[in-house]
C-alpha cells in the first residue's frame, strides 16, 4: 500500500462501451449529443467511438458520424477503438479530431481470447506483431498495453496473479521485439472477477517486475464490487482509471447479458473527491450527463450516485 495519490486521470468510456452493447438503435444525434455534454464536464480523456465491423458491433456503425459531428472541447483528448488494420484505416481519417495511439493487445484468459478475439494466445502473438507494424507504417508505433480478463473469465474461470504476469511477459517480450516503447500497462477487469485482494497482488506484482510503468485499471461493475476495487487501485497509487458515465456499457463478448458495465463515472468522481483526490470534473455536470445518458438510453442505469445524489445539500441543511 501507497500513499493516496492527489491527482487521477479518468478515461470516460461510456459512449464507446456503452452504445455497442444496446439492443435498439442509439440515434446519431443523441450519442453526438451525450459525448459533448461529457466534454462539458472537465474531462480531459473521452472514448467517442469503435471503428469496427457493423455487422459484429452494429451499434457503431455510424462511428464515422459521430466523430465527424462531435464539437471537440480545448484540453480534452478523444480517442477511438479499433482491432485491425481496416478499423485503423477508419480512425487514420480522422487525424485532426482524434488522439490516435497504437495499442497491443492480450486476453489473460484463454477462452476469452478465443471469445472476444477469435484466436488463441499463440495466434494473437501472431496478429499483434502483424499490428504492430501496420500502426509503426502509420507512425503510431504502440506505447499501450491492454490486458484482457486479467482477474478472471466467465468461461475460463480464474485467472490467477502468475498466469496473467505470463502473459504480460510475453506481450512485453513481442513489444521489446518490435521496437515499441510500452509506457502505461492496462489492467482490465472485463467480467468482474476481481476484488480488492487480487488488485493489490496483480498491481503490485507489475510494479515489481515493470516500476517503469503507468499502471490503469478498467474495473467492471458486474458483481458490485467495482467501486471497492477503485478504491484498492487508489491505495496502491494508482492514478489512472477508465469509467463510464452513469454505468452504460458491458462487454458484448462476455457471455452475461443485462451486467452492469465499467465502473460509473460520477461514482469514481464522487469517492475521489470525498478522499481529497483532484480529478478536474465538475460532478454537477457529470451527473447531468448520466442523466441525458439515461433518457437516451430510455430505461435505469445502474449508477447508484445517479439516483442517490451528492452529498451537498444535506451539508447545506446540516
């Protein structure tokens, strides 16, 4: 355990994750509508869209659209997501609104990555270092690791801390092969595996073996215990999260339908603030968004800080 960090960084991701997972069609406007508001907010790091095939992911086949009518905010960084060569081609398009990075990335579990990757561990070796050198053609030679599953999976089981430091071994391994310079490591905890304990162990296991690197976590809400396991990445010095406003979201490949998604962001606002930590985000505003999230969505949202409310004028009436 560390000393609390002063400051953390928030990825907001609910536009993304969330709006791939919805069965009805999210209309253009409103998912345009949804990541402005969210650049109101303070944000400095938005997640605005996948660039990937429609026919698998049908809720982000207006990813072009939606990037192309965001009205971007001074300070804040949009990023996409892509998997192959035909995602990056999209997201290349869009050089002057996007912050475009090259990523590797890594399934803990076995099963998953058959899952949501369609290949075993050998043949995603094999893939990313056919990625590698398309995003280094590009001039996005990768600097981020992202780790699959990396507390556990709901077909594989449990993914314990020396099975997922083998298979960061590896991808460090290919990377140092291929030139890239890995400088933040995501840990992701896709189906909701993990729990404080295994944050600290998995945490503290890369700090040992890589001290070099910026560590994020991408904490699922699945079993309730997302928001706890923030709380034990706070404590190990973790400064950087993933959220999504107001809880949208989930994996599609997870094999859980109706779960709750990523940790919600006004909740990881809210327990940041409350300990003192700095995130630059308006919590009004953020709340606001979860609440234009929730109409646009047309039912609840599983976010607890979006139905309860803030503390603030119970302070005032005390």
């Amino acid at each position: 355990m560390t000393d609390l960090p002063t400051r953390i960084t928030i990825t907001e991701e609910g536009p993304r994750e969330g709006f791939q997972i919805e069965k009805g069609p999210i209309a253009t406007a409103d998912k345009i509508a949804l990541i402005d508001a969210l650049s109101a907010t303070g944000l400095s790091r938005i997640q605005v869209a996948s660039f990937v095939n429609p026919k698998l992911v049908p809720g982000w086949a207006d990813a072009a659209a939606v990037v192309a009518g965001i009205t971007p905010r001074a300070g804040c960084e949009y990023t996409a997501l892509w998997f192959n060569a035909r995602g990056l081609e999209q997201a290349l398009g869009f050089r002057e609104r996007l912050a475009l990075a090259g990523s590797i990335t890594f399934a803990a579990s076995e099963a998953f990555s058959q899952r949501n990757l369609n290949r075993d561990h050998a043949a995603q070796l094999v893939a990313q270092r056919e990625m590698i050198a398309v995003h280094q053609q590009a001039g996005l030679s990768p600097t981020r690791l992202s780790l699959q599953a990396a507390f556990g999976c709901n077909f594989g089981g449990e993914v314990s801390v020396a099975q997922a430091m083998a298979v960061l071994g590896d991808a460090m391994a290919l990377a140092a092969e291929t030139g890239c310079t890995i400088e933040k490591l995501s840990l992701a905890d896709s189906m909701g595996w993990a729990d404080p304990l295994h944050i600290e162990r998995l945490v503290g296991a890369v700090r040992a073996r890589w001290p070099e690197l910026g560590i994020s976590l991408h904490l699922h809400d699945t079993r309730g215990l997302g928001i706890a396991n923030a709380l034990a990445g706070l404590r190990m010095g973790v400064t950087m999260f993933d959220a999504a406003v107001a809880g949208l979201g989930g994996c599609p490949f997870a094999g859980h339908p109706g779960a709750p998604g990523n940790i919600a962001s006004e909740e990881l606002v809210f327990l940041a603030h409350e300990m003192g930590i700095e995130t630059g985000v308006d919590l009004d505003a953020l709340i606001a968004a979860a609440e234009l999230a929730e109409r646009i969505i047309g039912r609840p949202l599983p976010s607890n800080l979006l139905h309860g409310g803030t503390l603030s004028r119970f302070r005032k009436a005390a």
